[in-house]
C-alpha cells in the first residue's frame, strides 16, 4: 500500500508539472454552480429552525455522530488538523494505494499513515482539471483550509442534531476550496478584508466579522515607534507609557487580519463578553499601520484595523460575514454610548431645548473662557480698542526711532557743510545730485532758489522716491515688531475664540428612559441653525463623544459634532413627541414649591417683576423676582451680573423675562430658588412667543408697579426676618385677604388656575398630597411615566405618618447666686455746676472760678480702679439699715478732714479760699437732687449759684483727675 502511495504521488506530481505548461481554461466547480443558479435555497436561519448555537457535552456530540477528534478544533490550531481517511471511506480504497477521487475530478492522496491535512488538499485542489496550479500559492491554499475546518467544525458541534458528522467531511473540504477557487481567483470577487488591505476600499462601511483569536487581553507598556537615531542611540526610556492594549484577531471568512481595540472594548474582552466566536458588526474603522497596499497573506504585524465601542456592536449568529449589504452606519441608543468610545456612527434624536450661541475663548496660557453674544460683543470691543492703542503706540515709538535716526545723520552731515557757485549748481541735473547737494550745503534755502524749474521738478520726484522708500521701510518694521508682539502675551496678538451651539437632545426611540444629553456644534453654519428646531427629530451620523463635565457627576456622554456629521431631518410620530417634548412656557411661580414638579431638562422659563438684588461674596448675586400674586422666587447667579452683561437689564422695578433656569428642589428653602448658569438668558423685551404672553400678562394685571414692588419687598423682609410669621396655614391660597388685589379688570389674561375661585397651595406651604391630586395647576399630568407615578406614591405614603409629639426641652438648673452679676460701686452724684467768686492770686487781682461740673458717672475717668475694689469691705456694703447712721458720722468726719486738706494745698499754691462750709455744701447739694427729681434744672442751678461756697470734696475729686490724666 505504501509503495502505491507513492507511485500515486508521483504521478500526481507529474500531471502538476504538465499543468504548468499548459493553458487551463476556467471552469466553475459544482457548489459554486449550486449557488449561482438562481434555485432557491435553504439559508442557514431556517435549515436549523431558527434556534440559536447551543452547547453539548462530549457525551452528546459523539451519540450525535461528531468524531471525538473534532472536539478540540478552534481557530488556532485548524490549520493542523488531519483526516483519517478510514473514517470516511473503506478499507478496500485506501488499500488499492491510488488515492481518493472526489468532487470536481480532485484527486486526494494520502500520506503513509492514511491522514490528509493541508498539503494534501491543496495537491489535490491543484490536480482538480479546471484549477490553474500557477494562480495560487501554498500560503492561500493553506490560509483557505484553515478557515473552513474551523467553520465546519463550529457547525456541526454547535447544530450536531442537523449537522452531525456531515459537514466537515474530505470531500465537503475540496468543494470549499475549488468554490473559494472560483470565486477569486476565476471571477476576481475578493472579501473585504482583502480589498481593505489593498486600499482598494475602505475600512468605514459597516462590517461584519468574527472573533477568531485573542492575542492580548491587559495591559503593558508601549513604547514609542522612534527608531534608533544615526549615533546608535536608543529611544528614552521615559516615552514609554502605561496604556491599556487589546488586540484581538478576526476574520471575514476568507482573511483575518489583527484589531485594536479601544478602553471600553478592552473591558467587555476582560469581562468575557468578546469572546472567540462571537461576530461583530462595526462602522467606521481604521486602517492603522503600514499604508502600503499589500495582500493579507503578506501584511505586516503593524497593520491593523482600529474599532471604536461606540460603533461597534455583537452581530447576529447567522449573519453573513464581510461587508454589510447597507454600507451606512446602524442606528445606535444613546443609553448604550461610552463616554471614551470613540466615533458615533448615527443617533437618532429629538431637540428638547436650542440655546444661544456662546463663545469660548482660549487665553495663551491655556485657560477657556465662555461667553455669551453680549458679553462677547463688549469683549471684542474692548479687545479692539486695546489693539488699535497698542498698535498706535507701537507706531508712535518705531515713527519717532525713525525720526531720531534721521536727525542723527543730518547732524552729521552739517559738519561737512559747503558751498556752491552757480555754475555748480547749473550743472546739476539729477535729482539724486540735487538732493545732496541740498543737503551738505551751508545755505540750503539760497541753493534751492537759484534752481530752475527743471532742476526742482527733478529734486521734488526724487524727495518723493525717498519718502516712499522711507515709509515701506517703516511698514517693513511696523509688521515686523506687530509680529514679534503676537507672541508676547500682553502684546498684540489675535483672540482665538471659536463660537459653540449647544442642543439638549433625547433619544428618539427610548420612551423609558427621561435622561436628555448634551450636543455641541463647533462654528455652526447658518444653514444649520436654520435648520435645526425644537421639537424636531434628526438622524445624525458621525459624532464623536466625551465625558460631561456637569456638577450632578451622573457620567453622562455629551456629544460633539464634528466635520464630517450630516444631519438628517424625519418626521417625528405625535406619540414620541408627547411622551418626549414639551413645549417651552412660562412657569407659574408656585409650581416650583410643588414637590412633585418636574420641569422638563430641569430648567424652567420665568417673567416676573425684579424686587431686588443681593450682593453675595465671592461676586455672586441673589435677584428676587415676584409675579401677580406677589408669589417670590429667589434667582441665584454664580457671577456678577457684569460678567453676564445684564447690569443694564437686571434692575429693581424692571420687569425681567429669564430663560434656561437650572430648578433644584429644595424642602427647606422658603423661598424657591432657580439658579442661572452659563446657558442663561436675561431679556426685558423676549422674542419667544411664550415669554412675551407672559410679560403682556404681568403687565396688564399689575397697574401700580412702585407699590406693587413696595409690598413684595415688604414680605420678603418679613420672610427673612421670621420666616415662620409668614408661612400660610394649609388653608390659605394663593391670594392673602389682606392684601390688595393688583388684578386689572382685564381676567381672560389671567390663567384659570390662579383665579381666587379654586383653592392652590402658596408658595412656602406643601398641600396635602390628597389636596393636590385634587388641584388641577400644580403642573403633574395624569399619564406619568413609572418613575414618577412610584416617587408620588411614595410622598402620599410619607404625608400619612402622623407627626411626633413636641419634644419638651431640656432645662438646666442654675442657682441665683450665678446669675447675680457683680456690681461695682459707682459715684451717683448729678452733675452739678459750682462756681467760685472769691480765687485771688498774689496780685490781688479777683477772677472768677472756672466751672466745676462733676461728669458723667459712665465716663471712663470715674470708673473705680481696681486697687481701690481689692479694699472695699463689701460685706459691710450689704449689712442691715442699723450700719447706716455709723456711715453717716463717717462721711462727715471724713468731709472735715478733706476739707482741711484742701486749704492747706490751696496755701502752698497762693490761693485764699473763704471759709470752707461743708454743711452747706451737702445741702446745696440736696437741694439740687431735690430740684432735678422735680424735673426743674432752673431750680437747682439757682440753688448752687447761692451756695458761693466751694465745696471741698468736689475740689478733691477733681484734682484727683486731674493726676490722673497728667500720669
């Protein structure tokens, strides 16, 4: 038998070698004639009951007809499979030694031990008659082989009831090849990762492919591709990076080819969720690599293809491999975008809110600033008006260097000063001759009189030639010097501002989920913003996402347009847009205590009169707004209102229309406060439509605008100052019977659901949830989503707990004696005027006393020192009455002494002094006490001025004082 073999290889080489000589005419083989005769066929969806692959034992595939030797087949190692040709055919035939002819006229022998496996096939193939030896190569016989053993083998273990031990058969194996023969090489029909890699098409269309092998799965550091510098020295070892890498290996059937995957592909392949086997379908992949065009079979490691997870999604398990018959990229949610995912190949949306334009500008020192249209138009203003000084002042210096320079060479030149005759000066013609001549002479104005009209007509065009020369030389240096100031940067150097639309936008397809997104158009066209509505649904194609930077921290994708998005209008269905839209309008003041309220995107529209404005730290301002019924909302901004370029609009006794209104709701807020973000907008004269029924509402329903203003203001003090003095009861509505009704006539401006007839809840109170299924304007519709329907339930199970009882509050006991302060001892004399008639110097000169007034007893200087507190007995203080008449005694003998006292100071300074009275300084004393008790200070002043005596305790006192002040 062997000898046989052998003898049959040989000749099966021989008819090789004859075949090589010869022209062979193509010939479709019998499959590819079965699938393009136009007979309907059985796809492969409906041959297996459309049931999906399914897993079975070892046990199961082998009772169900699977060799056991196919069980361990997978991509990797196909290429190596053998058949054991005794499984498939008899003994007899594999013993005559001439081989096995199969279909198409192939002849397939075996080796010795009776197995086939690649070179076999592909012999066999090449000895096929219709089959040209000299169009193929080992490499794509062996690449084809490879391919579909693994195809066949997936088949028949992962449908083994249908397919068990029919597919991968020897004779099924030759037809694959001979009908892949066909294909390609007699029909030039190539697969897609063919014509990729051969630049003949390109990578972006929608394709479908299937995992084979996972070549790395984690992370590893990634150096750079620079190579080796001329002097042999190595890369630096700091450009390598920690990057997270996934590679992966997929084919379209035909080829494979290497993919890199993107972060979050990378984490659905650590997951498992990508596994070997799985088929794919991406849009908008990369060819990244070489950028040669070369065969697959040929490509180098570095070619590769780059998918993105935004764009990529699992394919069904019987799609059809390669090129998706619709080229355009699938419709995608927007739930299931990564933020790092890459490009989006199309989303389909509804415009929930268009805001305004805003200008981002980037400083030199890498820093973005955003504004609005007003805030940028005075921008620019100034920014040009500090250009056109710069730019003058830059003019200036270089015009005056100019000028320093020329008056630097005249000086020169007036050191070589000569004169001409007027022969000389006659027989000067040119005007370049001319003008120096002019110029070095001592008397300039006498030569240029003697010249003839010729001879100035000469010096004026070439004084011109030099002016000319001399102002581009100046402009030369003016744009060199502007340049040089454009790096600086405080210099002259251009704004770099870039105008950005921003839309929210929901999913038009998600009806469960209520999240809406950001998208951000980058210098949008007119076109497009003409085109582009509220309320309208869009197809957009090629998107690129990033991570929103928004303070809720919820991770949602923002979207990005870029230079290749087209946008597509469609027709909305009326139940997407109820379910979905809501129409902007006016919010009506009170709704924003409802807890149930949920304004659309969480910003609300407001119109209302500004009440007034408070300055926070840090430049922010609270405005406060108030409607008809005198309802306040506070209106928080996290800048100045300078910054926003609403100082002009945003004024007390004004009425102000404020869009895109960022809502939080708050329980312990009295009142309810709207924040204005970057998004924001302040009008006095809106061009919504909606806004303006609003301010001609207001308008006409509040006639007195300074009263009307004078009583919000009012209650807004009294709000901040006891905010529990102003809650209303649970039965109180939206009008106070206590204030004026500022209602015009006019009531079909006036809404139906804040007319006086039907009960609301105000603003600082919360209505029973029973209260407000009732009322018919507290903004909640009937058809709720779950989500709210679940959070209301929940508040009407919350508001039927009954309250705690009141807590009694926690008394200390402190004793008396703590609380008794400790009083130090104060002088109580009244003030009281003295005077002294009778002072006589040396001189015997007579003036009056200056006037002796006892102060204040709480000025500083008759505080009691501490020294003098330290000696006071004041347990003597708080004895008896029986003490009282002791002290009296006391007083007097201590009056006699200070008296005596004060006569002999007053010797040693030569003054005489009458005779000291101190009995009848007390009385004076008493009797204007008396007087001030009475209320008459004429009275006591009379009674002091009989008293002409000096008192000699007031003396003492005020000499004391005196010391003091002096120390």
């Amino acid at each position: 038998m062997v000898q046989n073999l052998h003898c049959a290889r040989d000749m099966q080489e021989m008819r090789l070698r004859k075949k090589k000589r010869q022209n062979i005419r193509p010939w479709p083989g019998s499959l590819f004639m079965a699938k393009t005769s136009g007979v309907a066929r059985i796809s492969l969806h409906t041959a297996v009951d459309a049931k999906p692959p399914a897993s079975y034992s070892a046990e199961q595939l082998y009772r169900f007809g699977v060799s056991r030797h196919m069980l361990q087949i997978c991509s990797e190692n196909a290429e190596s499979f053998r058949f054991d040709l005794r499984d498939y055919f008899s003994r007899d035939l594999i013993k005559a030694g001439d081989g096995v002819q199969l279909a198409d006229g192939g002849r397939l022998i075996p080796d010795d031990k009776g197995t086939a496996g690649k070179e076999e096939f592909y012999r066999a193939l090449c000895d096929t008659p219709t089959v040209d030896s000299k169009l193929i190569s080992e490499s794509w016989g062996y690449n084809h082989f490879r391919w579909i053993v693994w195809k066949l083998a997936a088949m028949e273990k992962a449908f083994p009831k249908v397919f068990g031990s029919k597919c991968l058969t020897p004779e099924r194996l030759l037809l694959q090849l001979k009908y892949r023969y066909d294909v390609e090489i007699d029909k030039s029909q190539r697969s897609a990762i063919k014509k990729i890699t051969e630049r003949d098409d390109t990578a972006a269309k929608t394709l479908v492919l299937c995992v084979s092998k996972i070549l790395s799965t984690g992370s590893k550091p990634i150096p750079h591709t620079n190579r080796k510098s001329d002097n042999g020295a190595t890369p630096n070892k700091d450009l390598k990076k920690e990057v997270p890498v996934g590679i992966i290996e997929v084919t379209d059937g035909w080829y494979g080819i290497n993919v890199l995957l993107d972060p979050p592909l990378v984490a659905l392949l650590q997951k498992g969720k990508l596994a070997v086997g799985n088929k794919i379908v991406t849009h908008g992949a990369e060819l990244v690599g070489s950028q040669d065009a070369c065969t697959p079979l040929e490509a180098p490691e570095s070619l590769m293809l780059k998918i993105s997870a935004n764009s990529t999604r699992p394919a069904r398990w019987y799609a059809k491999l390669g090129f998706h018959r619709d080229p355009r990229p699938f419709r995608l949610p927007l739930s299931s975008l990564y933020s790092d995912g890459g490009t989006v190949g199309c989303v389909d949306l509804i415009i929930l809110r268009s805001y305004p334009i805003q200008w981002m500008e980037k400083k030199p020192n890498g820093v973005y600033l955003f504004r609005n249209d007003r805030a940028e138009e005075r921008e620019a203003q100034r920014q040009a008006e500090s250009q056109q000084n710069k730019m003058e002042a830059l003019f200036t210096k270089l015009q005056a260097e100019f000028e320093n320079e020329h008056e630097a060479k005249c000086k020169s030149k007036d050191k070589k000063r000569q004169r001409f005759s007027r022969q000389q000066i006659q027989s000067l013609q040119d005007g370049a001759e001319l003008y120096e001549a002019i110029e070095s002479s001592s008397d300039p104005g006498y030569l240029e009189a003697c010249l003839t009209d010729q001879q100035l007509k000469a010096l004026s065009n070439h004084r011109q030639v030099i002016n000319e020369q001399k102002q581009a030389k100046l402009q030369e240096e003016f744009r060199k010097a502007l340049e040089s100031a454009k790096e600086d940067e405080n210099g002259c150097s251009k704004r770099d501002v870039t105008p950005v639309w921003k839309l929210q936008v929901v999913d038009c397809r998600d009806h469960q989920s209520d999240t809406a997104y950001m998208l951000n158009i980058w210098r949008p066209m007119l076109e497009l913003r003409s085109l582009i509505k509220e309320g309208c649904r869009y197809r957009i194609y090629q998107l690129s996402t990033s991570q929103s930077k928004g303070l809720s921290g919820s991770g949602v994708v923002q979207l990005t347009a870029t230079k290749k998005t087209q946008f597509q209008q469609l027709q909305a269905s009326p139940e997407s847009l109820s379910r979905l839209y809501h129409p902007r309008q006016a919010v009506n003041f009170r709704l924003l205590s409802d807890p149930l309220f949920q304004p659309p995107c969480a910003e609300v529209d407001l119109v209302g009169y500004v009440i007034s404005i408070e300055e926070k730290q840090g430049g922010a301002q609270v405005i406060y707004l108030a409607d008809e019924n005198q309802n306040l909302v506070a209106l928080k901004t996290w800048t100045s209102l300078k910054q926003l370029a609403a100082e002009d609009i945003v004024k007390p006794l004004t009425l102000l229309a404020a869009s895109n209104l960022q809502w939080r709701h708050s329980r312990a807020a009295d009142i309810p406060t709207v924040y204005a973000g970057d998004l924001s907008v302040f009008s006095a004269s809106p061009k919504e439509v909606h806004l303006q029924d609003a301010c001609l509402r207001l308008k006409n329903t509040v006639q007195d605008i300074q009263h009307f203003c004078k009583e919000c203001e009012e209650e807004l003090k009294s709000i901040k100052t006891d905010g529990a003095s102003s809650l209303h009861s649970p039965g109180e509505f939206c009008t106070n019977p206590k204030r004026p009704n500022w209602k015009s006539e006019n009531r079909n401006l006036v809404p139906p659901c804040l007319d006086n007839k039907t009960p609301q809840p105000s603003i600082y109170v919360f209505n029973s949830p029973a209260c407000m299924k009732s009322t018919q304007c507290v903004g909640v519709a009937e058809n709720q989503d779950p989500k709210s329907l679940k959070r209301r339930r929940g508040l009407d199970v919350l508001s039927c707990i009954p309250l705690p009882p009141p807590v009694t509050p926690v008394r200390n006991f402190v004793s008396p004696a703590i609380n008794k302060a400790f009083r130090p001892p104060r002088r109580c004399e009244t003030p009281v005027t003295i005077t002294n008639p009778g002072v006589t110097l040396n001189n015997s000169e007579t003036t009056p006393c200056k006037t002796l007034a006892i102060p204040n007893p709480f000025a500083e200087d008759q505080w009691v020192d501490d020294e003098e507190l330290a000696m006071i007995n004041t347990q003597a203080l708080l004895n008896g009455s029986g003490e009282d008449i002791k002290g009296e005694s006391n007083v007097k003998a201590a009056t006699t002494s200070r008296s005596t006292l004060i006569q002999s100071v007053c010797s040693q300074n030569n003054f005489s002094v009458d005779k000291p009275a101190p009995e009848r300084g007390l009385e004076s004393r008493q009797s204007v006490l008396g007087a001030q008790e009475n209320g008459n200070q004429d009275e006591a002043l009379q009674n002091g001025e009989q008293n002409k005596s000096v008192d000699p305790l007031l003396c003492q006192q005020k000499l004391q004082t005196r010391r003091k002040r002096k120390r």
